[in-house]
C-alpha cells in the first residue's frame, strides 16, 4: 500500500484528503506544523508527500527546501496561495505539481497516482503506465481510471481505448478500427465500433471532459 504525507494545518482540508485517499486505497499520516512534517519526511519513506504553503513552525516552500538535499520523493503543493510567482517558487524549489483551493478532491487522487507511477517508473521502472488528464491507463495492471475513480471496462472497451489513447490526435476510421481491436476475420461489422465507442464514452466522460472526439465522415480520435 502506497504510503501518503500530508503536511496541512487545517484539520478538515487534511481530514478530506486523507479520506479520499484512503478510499483509493493509499495509507496516509498527516502533520499539522512544518517542522514536524520535515521530521516525518525526513524519518520515514513515504511515495508523496503533500504540502500547504502557510503552516506554522516552517512554511511549505522551507520544507521542500530542506526536503530536497536529502530526498527526492514527489511533492504537490497544495495551497491557497495562487499567484504565479507563487506557482514558479514552489516548482523552482522542486514540486512535481502545485494545485490551488478550493480543490477537486476527485482530481487531487488522479495527480497522487499520476506522480507516484511517473515516480515508480524513473526509480524502477515498476509500471507501464498512460496518463492523459485525469485518466490514467495502467497497462500493467489493466486498469482504467478517471478522476482517481476506477473504471469497468470490457475487454475490448480497454483494447479500443488503449489504442486510441496510446495515438493521441490521431484520427481512425471505424473499418481501420474494428480490423485493428476486433481482427480481419472477426464477425460483425464496423457498426460495433460506434457501440463500443458510445459505451466508452459514457463510462469514461465524467468531471466534464471529453476525451474520444467525433471527426464526421472520417472516424474517431482521442483528443
């Protein structure tokens, strides 16, 4: 189980936080002071640590700088503050991203997974894994999620997504996509692909954002 630091002062927000990542299945400890999250970063090993900026003892842009000579563990700043400079300081001290409140929580866990995989992949090349905005295809584990939720797919749902994620802007015609995911000599016909996609799309298109684009009289791309 993946291992979470949340440095953050005010009790609800950290609460929420570690509430929503525990039920995305991480383990997660929570400081309240700057001086006190350092310690525990520094003592422990944890797979991200999440810091605010204004915390009481030692600020979030103190703990990072301190964090850094000594380990490289990924870092989200997640802050009131949300002034570009602030923005620049905190990846400029070594941040792997910077989100702003109020925050989707929804979104928070999709950045955790997306960090902790990169991270897992530069150190030890643990996964394969595809991130585009919030979804996340976990090629390993054959997983889809968005929004850090979890998502059913069928097997061939997973197969025709995966291949127009891994083509990004990419526009396919339906034949060169049913050859592709369902083979040449497969039964039925390229009306299929319509159905998979329209099932893809309700399943995946949530938050608002869209990610399979209808380019009429051509096909479909991911975009």
């Amino acid at each position: 189980m993946k291992k979470i630091l949340i440095i953050e002062d005010d009790k609800e927000i950290a609460e929420l936080e570690r509430d929503y990542l525990e039920i995305n299945d991480f383990e997660c400890e929570i400081a309240e002071r700057g001086t006190t999250g350092l310690d525990k970063a520094l003592i422990n090993d944890y797979d991200l640590i999440i810091i605010d900026i204004m915390l009481p003892g030692m600020d979030g842009f103190s703990v990072i700088s301190e964090l850094r000579k000594r380990k490289q563990t990924p870092v989200i700043f997640l802050s009131a503050k949300n002034s570009d400079i602030d923005k620049i300081r905190g990846l400029g001290l070594g941040a792997d991203d910077y989100m702003t409140k109020p925050f989707s929580p929804n979104e928070l866990v999709a950045r955790v997974k997306a960090h902790i995989a990169r991270h897992d992949i530069l150190t030890n090349g643990k996964a394969d894994i595809i991130t585009r905005r919030s979804l996340i295809i976990n090629k390993d584990a054959h997983t889809v999620s968005v929004g850090g939720k979890e998502i059913n797919l069928t097997a061939k749902e997973y197969d025709l997504l995966l291949f127009l994620a891994e083509n990004p802007n990419r526009t396919f015609s339906k034949d060169l996509l049913f050859d592709r995911i369902w083979g040449l000599d497969a039964l039925g016909d390229v009306s299929t692909v319509t159905v998979h996609i329209q099932r893809i799309r309700e399943k995946i298109n949530i938050n608002n954002e869209k990610f399979i684009e209808t380019v009429w009289g051509v096909g479909y791309k991911f975009s």
